[in-house]
C-alpha cells in the first residue's frame, strides 16, 4: 500500500477544470458552433430553410442581398447608389460583423477550441 500514489495534489497543480470552466468553455463553443449553423442567419440569427451560403456562413434573403450591396460598395467606392438606410453606420455594422465574423473562424481553427 505504500506504493499507492494520491493524484489528488497532481491534479490540483496541474490545473483541471473546474464545473465553472466547464461551462464557460461550453459557452464559448456555442457561440462559435451557432454562428455557422446552416439553419440560422449569420448576420440576424433567423431561422432559414434555404439560405446563401457566401463566405463560410449562411445568410437569410435580406441580409445576403444587403451583404452584397455592402460587398459592392466596398468594392466600388460608392459609385453604386445607395439606399435611403445605408449610411456610415450601416456600412460600419457590416464591417464590424465582418471582423467578428473572422475572429470566431481564426478562433474556431485554432487549437485554443478543441
């Protein structure tokens, strides 16, 4: 019995998880498995049966067309004609979700998710 080695001490210094890391690891790949389901919008979160998948994510109608309005705009300087919503800000929330969208796809093939 002398031999009998307590792993209890080891596994303290070596760091394992804890319920609550756990579950904050959990959370963690949720948001990055939802935000590439293939039944939701990437951009608005709706619910789609059949959606136009355009890089690595799938979009509804709407935000697929107004993607590429956005995707032209970019492309072309403004020389496309806008519509009445599509001001500074709007251009600014499709280049915001278009770095969150590449930060989870960095994150996702990162060796950090498995």
């Amino acid at each position: 019995m002398e031999k009998v080695i307590d792993i209890t001490e080891r596994l303290k210094e070596r760091g394992r998880p804890q319920d609550e890391d756990i579950k904050r690891l959990e959370a963690i790949k949720r948001i990055v498995t939802c935000a590439f389901c293939l039944y939701r919008c990437g951009m608005c979160g709706a619910k789609i049966q059949e959606g136009n998948y355009i890089d690595k994510v799938n979009l509804c109608k709407a935000c697929y067309m107004e993607y590429l309005d956005y995707l032209e705009l970019k492309k072309e300087e403004a020389s496309l004609r806008r519509k009445p919503w599509q001001d500074s800000n709007w251009e600014r929330v499709w280049r915001q979700w278009e770095s969150f969208r590449e930060a989870l796809l960095s994150y996702r093939d990162s060796l950090e998710y498995f």
